[in-house]
C-alpha cells in the first residue's frame, strides 16, 4: 500500500484525513509494525492494522479525532487479550495521527520517496506532533527519538504475452508488492489501462529485455508464439533468475527441454523452469484461475528469495496450462 501517496489524496479531496499506525508490537499481534490505515473523515479507509475490535477501536478514535480537528498525535497502549477480546494474546502501541492542507508540504518529500522504493524517516515529537525527515536530510541538531521504514519492495515481474492470461495475471498482481512490465511484440494487444504497479511496453527485441532485467526478476512466458516462447525462455534460464515459468504443458515442456540440450542449457539450468506454471493441484484452465494460482506461486517464490529456489516440476505434472 502507498500511505503517503493514498494520504495526500484523501487530504486533496476531503480536507483531512487520519493515519493510524502500528507504532510497537510485544508478543502475537495480527499485523506487525509499521502496517498502516489512512482514513478519510467519514470513516472509509484504505490498509489495515488487523482487522477486528483492535481496528474498529482505532477507527473510532481515528474519526472522533477528525470530526474535533484534533492536531495533537495520540499514543493509544492496547493488550489484545483482555481489553479487546482477541486471541492474539499480545499488545500494541498504536501511533494516530491527523493531517489537512497545512501539512501537504511535509508530506510531499514522502510521496516522492515511496514511488521510488523502501526508505527510512526519523521521526520526533514536536508539539505534539510527529515531524518526519528522510534519513538523509537528517542533521545533528535534528534529535531522533523513534525510525520508520515506508515504502514497498516491490519484486520485479517481466510477463511475456499480453494474451488472456498475460491480462488476467496484471490484475492479479495489482494490489501486491510487485512491479510488472507486460511486454508484447504487437501492438494492439495491451488493454487500454493498466494497474499503477504494471508498464505495457512494445518489444522488438526480448533477448535485450532479459539482458537487462534485474538479478532478482520473476520471468513469466506466455506468448502467441511457441518458437518466440522457446528463445525468451531459454534466454532467461541462462541468466539464472529465481523463477522462470513457461505456460504450457507438461507435454510442451518435454518438447522444449529436448530443444533446450540441443542449444547447450545445462540439465541444472533445464530442472528450474516451471512448466506448466501454477500451484500444484489446481487445475482450472480459465485465465483468472490461472493467474490466482501463479500469483501464489510469485508469493511463495517472493517470501524464499533469499534462499536458492528451485520450483521445477516433474514432466507428469497435469497439463492445466495446455496451449
């Protein structure tokens, strides 16, 4: 979720609006630190702390802040357990704070940070209120009395073919921490909008689009064209991203791993293409079946990036993906 960019327009279009924070978390919570809701005046919100009583309190005292034009951030110490009912069993800190037109100002440095990525604030009370300064701008004078880390890290998705399932997977991955580049050779293919975190972008040449990708991108093949699905693949596969997936089925796959050996890709760098694609055990062959089940898939792959994944399937997997 983009907070502060979500916070500037609610300000923009209805005067106010309220951040609540997870500001300190001790023992089992539903959200860890640092999750966020902005709330619009009326009550309408975007993210979410947790859910449950814990969430409907924080809205309440959210709102009454709101309606009083109460400028002063509240500090609200919550055990989950016997105040609230909840199972967690832990306790919260939970930071609420109020911003109008006043503050739009501070609040545009951070807007520009998060488009570009995670970034850290030092944060301090002055006044009762939480002033906020990117780390970099920080000076001695300046005392620190809490840090914040804002901003999503998104994992890089190059999806080849702006096909049906190239679409539905784009609206899949929307709300997720993802950034997507669909990339088709035709030019006709893209909708005509896409979510915020997805770029159409018109290839020529997608051996120069895996040359250039980050280390750590998602490959996704998908195209109109099994010889143009081969080449993309076989490129990605020798460059050694944490997942490669080829639509197909385990029929194609069979095909294509002949081919692969032919042009010299090593049974190593052959066993990590995932083909067909998706979980395992779903086997709905519609569009938005298939994107849910390889959005999972991505999550997964996301959560272990930071281990040495292998997501090859054997060649008897079910054929789901069948072109």
């Amino acid at each position: 979720m983009t907070v502060w960019r979500q916070l500037a327009d609610l300000v923009r279009r209805h005067d106010a609006a309220a951040l609540i924070s997870v500001h300190d978390v001790k023992g089992s919570a539903p959200r860890e630190a640092g999750a966020c809701m902005v709330v619009r005046p009326d009550g309408a919100f975007h993210g979410t702390i947790g859910g449950g009583q814990l969430e409907f309190t924080m809205l309440a005292i959210a709102r009454e802040m709101l309606a009083k034009g109460e400028r002063r951030a509240r500090f609200v110490d919550q055990a989950l357990g016997p105040d609230l009912g909840q199972c967690c069993g832990g306790r919260v800190k939970i930071l609420i704070e109020t911003f109008d037109g006043s503050d739009l100002e501070d609040i545009e440095p951070l807007v520009a940070a998060e488009a570009e990525g995670v970034f850290e604030v030092e944060c301090r009370l002055v006044d009762g209120r939480v002033v906020r300064d990117l780390s970099s701008a920080v000076g001695d004078d300046k005392a620190t009395q809490w840090r914040e880390t804002h901003g999503e890290d998104r994992t890089p998705v190059l999806v080849f073919g702006a096909g049906h399932v190239g679409r539905a997977l784009v609206l899949a991955l929307a709300p997720l921490p993802f950034s997507v580049r669909l990339l088709d050779d035709r030019e006709d293919a893209f909708p005509s909008h896409l979510p915020t975190n997805a770029l159409a972008v018109l290839v020529q040449d997608p051996a120069a689009e895996i040359a250039q990708a980050p280390a750590n991108a998602i490959i996704l093949v998908m195209t109109h064209d099994h010889p143009l699905d081969m080449a993309i693949t076989a490129a990605a596969l020798g460059r050694g991203f944490p997942y490669v997936g080829l639509i197909g089925s385990a029929t194609k796959r069979a095909r294509f791993e002949k081919r692969f050996r032919e042009m010299g890709l090593s049974d190593r760098q052959i066993r990590a293409l995932v083909c067909p694609i998706g979980l395992p055990g779903i086997k709905g062959k519609e569009p938005a079946v298939i994107a849910a089940s390889v959005t999972a898939q991505l999550l997964q792959v996301r959560e272990r990036r930071s281990s040495v994944l292998n997501f090859s399937r054997p060649a008897a997997a079910n054929d789901k993906n069948a072109l």
